[in-house]
C-alpha cells in the first residue's frame, strides 16, 4: 500500500509547464555559487534517489533551490522494464517527493536495474517483444496512478541488443505512448551513444521518434573507448560537455518539435559552476534561436 503523502514543506511554484528553458543538474557543491548568483532563469534536475531520507542536509539544499526554481524529479532505480513487480517501499518514495516538491517534471528510464531485493548501479536493456511491453506499460500505469500525473520515459543508452527483438526501439516506444499515455523524455545523448555503438544513423532512430510526445530534452557528455575487436565504444558516462555531434542533433530536433525543457547532464568529474552553467546557456541560446524563428515566420504568414 501506498505510504501517507507528506506536505509540502516549500512553498508551491512553477506548477505550470516551463516552456522552452535550459536547466542544469543540481550538485550541492554548487549551491553557495548558485545562491550568489541568485535565482537562475532556467531550472534544476535532481535524481529522486538522493532524496528519499525524510530530512537532513539533502532536502535542505533542494528546499532552497525549490523556492526560486522549477524543479525536474528524475528517477534512476524504478526498474520499469524489469519483469518483476514494481518495488512498493520505493514507488511510495517516489510518490512522497513529487508530493513534496511538486516538480514540474517527473522522468524516469526505460531500463531495469534490480533482481529480487539487490539494486544495481547500472540501467539495464531490455527485449523489445509484446511481453515486455505488456510489462512496462503495467508498470507505467502504476506510476503514473501513484504520482497522479503523466509519467516522462527516457530512452536508453544500449551497448548489446537481443535477438528475441520483435520490433524497433522507436516502435516499442511508440507503442507505450499509445498505450499509457505518458509522455518522453529524449536524452539526445543516449541516441548518439547507441547509434555509434550499433552502427546506424542516428538521424534515422530521431526521424522515427514520436517527437510530439517530447516533454524534455536531455543532453550530456560522453567517453570514447574501445571493444575487444578495436572498435569505437561510447559510453554514456555524464562526466564532460555535450559534443559536438549531439549539439548538432539538438539544433535539428529543436528545429522540428519546437523548444522543450532541455537538461545538461553532468553527473562525474562534476565542474565548477560556471562550467556548467555555460553548457545550459549553450542550449538555451539554441532554444531562443528556435523561438526567434517561429516568431519570424509567424509575422511573415500574417
């Protein structure tokens, strides 16, 4: 059973949609700059794992963060794909924060992370056949009924598909919209990623996306290896800026879906602030580009 609700503790702003705005993860190493710089015209992101203790220094930081900004809950342990019923103890955590908070966005991952009572520090792949599907979308409709509201389901980054794949990554995703009704996150990052590894166009998986569900955008940096055959191996490792090549497939797809929420992901070998502050300023300077456009084009058709 889902546990009590806990009231808000923050007074309750930025309920709305926040339009086309550039936010950034929110590190407390950050919060004596972010605060002398005071309120900031995006918003902040936090993963709702390092939030789910009822007080201490953690919900200090994001309270004051709260009071001035919108916020973006991201979920990094639900293991929505997984085959295995939905772990209530952390569904009614989940659910107390987006109470709490009350976040503008709620995100989580198409992926598994546990087995039985173990946690992995890992988001797993998953089969795209009709009984995972059927799975996920169980799973999605418990969510979206615990937190009351539309669910936004990232896309993953992937190192090894399966050959008991029925239907394309794009497909099984259009198929949980259709069915849940939940919204998407589009990490950009995660698609460069899994198109180099797999070997296919990254233009082609976005040309197949269902864009008009886009509720967020998510942008990151990430690391170059190699396989045991010597081949390029990218890793979604969140520890640098976004490339160059994901920053010209952002352009593209603002230019499509119009501008969206879109987070900088910067989660190791964190930065000083203004570092990452000038990664959120990059896109947002996209995103104006974008709006100025279709306020051009819109003068020009009346």
């Amino acid at each position: 059973m889902i546990t009590a609700i806990k009231p808000a503790t923050v007074p309750l702003r930025f309920s709305l949609p926040i339009g086309g705005v550039a936010g950034t993860s929110f590190k407390p190493e950050h919060l004596p700059a972010i605060l002398e710089a005071g309120p900031q015209a995006g918003f902040f992101e936090v993963h709702a794992e390092n939030y789910m203790g009822a007080g201490g220094p953690p919900h200090r930081a994001l309270e004051t963060i709260r009071r001035d900004h919108p916020l973006s809950l991201h979920g990094v342990s639900m293991s929505i794909g997984g085959p295995q019923p939905l772990d209530k103890t952390h569904l009614a955590r989940f659910r107390s924060l987006v109470a709490r908070y009350q976040p503008t966005l709620v995100s989580e991952h198409l992926a598994w992370s546990t087995h039985e009572t173990s946690f992995f520090n890992d988001l797993l792949p998953l089969p795209y056949t009709e009984a995972t599907l059927a799975c996920v979308c169980d799973h999605i409709d418990q969510v979206q009924e615990a937190i009351r509201r539309p669910l936004l389901l990232e896309n993953p980054s992937t190192y090894l598909t399966f050959r008991e794949s029925a239907m394309s990554e794009t497909d099984f995703i259009r198929g949980i919209v259709a069915r849940t009704g939940c919204g998407l996150l589009l990490d950009i990052n995660n698609v460069f990623v899994s198109a180099t590894n797999h070997g296919f166009p990254a233009l082609d998986y976005l040309a197949d996306f269902p864009l008009a569900h886009v509720g967020e955008i998510h942008l990151a940096g990430h690391a170059e290896q190699t396989d045991d055959d010597g081949n390029l191996l990218l890793i979604d490792s969140h520890d640098g800026p976004v490339a160059d090549a994901v920053w010209k497939l952002f352009e593209i797809i603002i230019a499509r879906r119009g501008p969206v929420p879109t987070l900088i992901e910067w989660d190791s070998s964190i930065p000083a602030w203004p570092i990452l502050r000038a990664e959120a300023a990059a896109a947002q300077a996209i995103l104006d580009r974008c709006k100025l456009a279709a306020a051009t084009e819109d003068r020009h058709a009346a």
